[in-house]
C-alpha cells in the first residue's frame, strides 16, 4: 500500500517561496514560481499578497481561490532538493590543509 504524504504545517520564507514540512519527515523549501504560469487558478497567486495567505486544508497547502498542489508532488520536489544537496556535497573535495614551510 502506498504512503500518502500530508504536509503538516508551512512557513512563508520569501518571494513565492514556502517551507513544508510532512507528516513523513521530510522538510524542505519549495519554490511555487513555476506553478503561477500552470493556468488561470494558479494567477491571482502572482500578487504577493495575496500568494502569502496560503493555509493548510485537507493535508496539503491551498489558498483562499482553492488553488491547492498535491502534497505528494510537494512531497516529491522537497525529496528531489534534499538528494540532489546531499550528492552534491559528497561530490566536493574536502578542502585541503595548507601546506607548512
């Protein structure tokens, strides 16, 4: 059976620009920029204002015109930022000591 995500509270941190945070541990930083262009629901989340009045029903992050992204597309984004951090991070090389004269 598969795990249904449920976004269990939100922050607004800047710009279109939310932390989610899910019933399954994950946490992360998502940017809605590329949903505002997603159709007409999607555009009254442009004014900034009115973006920042989201609020959490139903598991998942909705705003007050019921415009709402499913929380295991969320989910999924903030799963995708958090591997792609972690394989970065292993990639670098440690930083190297100075050499003594």
């Amino acid at each position: 059976m598969t795990r249904v995500a449920h976004i269990i509270s939100i922050s607004y941190r800047k710009d279109y620009i939310y932390r989610v945070n899910f019933d399954g541990g994950a946490t992360g930083e998502v940017d809605f920029t590329d949903y505002l262009e997603l159709g007409p629901v999607f555009a009254p989340l442009k004014d900034i204002s009115y973006f920042r009045q989201a609020r959490l029903e139903g598991g998942t992050i909705t705003w007050p015109n019921g415009a709402d992204v499913a929380p295991e597309t969320l989910e999924e984004r903030v799963e995708f930022i958090i591997e792609a951090a972690a394989q970065k991070s292993q990639a670098r090389p440690g930083k190297k000591k100075p050499r003594r004269r």
